[in-house]
C-alpha cells in the first residue's frame, strides 16, 4: 500500500526514447507508490515478436493492424506479457524484435489499436505507465507527465551493457547506430511521435543512478520542484 505521507496521482506518464531508464524507473515507482505498472512499448514487443512468429510482413501495414485487433495484448499480475493465449519471451526474442518494433508501432492502425487497449488498463485504477506517447496520446490528461532523456553514447553504453548481461555478443558501435536509427524513426513518424509533453518534467538521467530518478519522481508526486 501507498505510504501515508506520498500523493498516489491516479496515472503517473513516464515517456522518454529507449535505454533512457523507463522501464526500471516506472516499475520501482509503482513499488514505492504502490500501484500498479504498465510497460506499453513491450505491447507492441509483443505483437512484433507475434508477427515474425507467424510470418507477417513488418512492412505490411493491413496485416500488422488485423494482426492488433484480432490480438489484443495483455499483462498479468506478475507482469508477463500475453498473446494469442502465449507468454510473450520478451527476453530471450529481444534482440530479433529490437529490429523491427519501430517499424511495427509506426503503423496508425497498430498504434490506435493498442492505444485503446492502454486507455481501458489505465481506466482501471491508479498506475504508472512508460512508454513513448503516454503522456502525448495515451493520457495527455494524466495529472504528472515525466519525459526520461539522455545521450544516445549513454544509452547505448547502457543497452549494450544489458545485451553483454544477456549473453549477447554485439559491439557497442552497432548498438549506437541501431538506436539513432530507431530514435529517428520514433520521432518522424506522422502518427504520434516520440517528444515531450508539453507540459512535462524533462529529466535528464546522464548522471543520475536509477534510485535518484525515481527519489526525483517521487517528489514530484508531493509537489516538490
């Protein structure tokens, strides 16, 4: 349960572009607050990851949206992901689906069905939800908005760390020119990109360990600035 003297807002948008720290960040504040949690970019991990299982054409924009809608994604309570009655390996496919996600959730008919989906989860009671247009799309009313930044050399530093982690062999140049990839088409494409509210708190985490961007967060949750 929340603490006494914390302000639990019923929806809490975390967006910022990857390896920025969302995940992390939005899941060890619904711990703090105790609420619930949301990653939304692993939905559209999910329908990637169900579209190359069943050979659907990432670039095939009317079967990505039949695929969505036929589909809907869902998290249980321990938080695996859920689809086509199948839990999603998100872990173990990460890297095969880091390679075409942008190109799934550019789609307007992926993103409206999946959005929709997000709006009925967060309508649900108090949550705090990351991702990449939360704040912009999903919620633009949410009561605090945060947008997550750093430079792609650190967040590339920070994703290849992750894939090293993994077992995954990969050189960290690679890494870099992948994301400035992915970052340029999150952010050009026509339905909703990637970019801060206008009215949210930009934190820039280059130099902030996990735990002083969340203590950051939650002082934001009293009021403080």
């Amino acid at each position: 349960m929340p603490k006494p003297h914390l302000i639990v807002p019923t929806l809490i948008a975390i967006d910022g572009p990857v390896a920025t720290g969302k995940s992390v960040v939005g899941r060890l504040i619904s711990q703090r607050l105790g609420c619930r949690f949301l990653d939304t970019g692993a939905m559209y991990r999910a329908l990637t990851w169900l579209a190359l299982q069943r050979g659907v054409d990432t670039h095939d924009q009317p079967a990505l949206t039949d695929l969505a809608h036929q589909y809907p994604v869902s998290v249980d309570d321990e938080g695996q992901v859920i689809i086509d009655n199948r839990q999603v390996p998100l872990q173990d496919a990460r890297t095969q689906i880091d390679q075409h996600v942008s190109l799934v959730a550019q789609v307007p008919g992926v993103r409206e069905a999946l959005v929709a989906q997000q709006r009925d989860i967060a309508a649900r009671g108090r949550i705090v939800m990351v991702g990449r247009d939360i704040g912009t799309v999903v919620a633009p009313d949410a009561p605090l908005k945060i947008y997550l930044q750093a430079s792609p050399q650190e967040r590339a530093r920070r994703r290849w760390r992750e894939l090293q982690q993994q077992g995954i062999a990969i050189e960290q140049d690679l890494v870099l020119e992948q994301l400035i990839r992915r970052d340029k088409l999150d952010s050009e494409r026509a339905h909703s990109p990637l970019r801060p509210a206008a009215d949210a708190h930009i934190i820039n985490t280059d130099n902030l360990t996990v735990e002083q961007v969340v203590d950051a967060i939650i002082r934001l949750t009293r009021g403080d600035r």
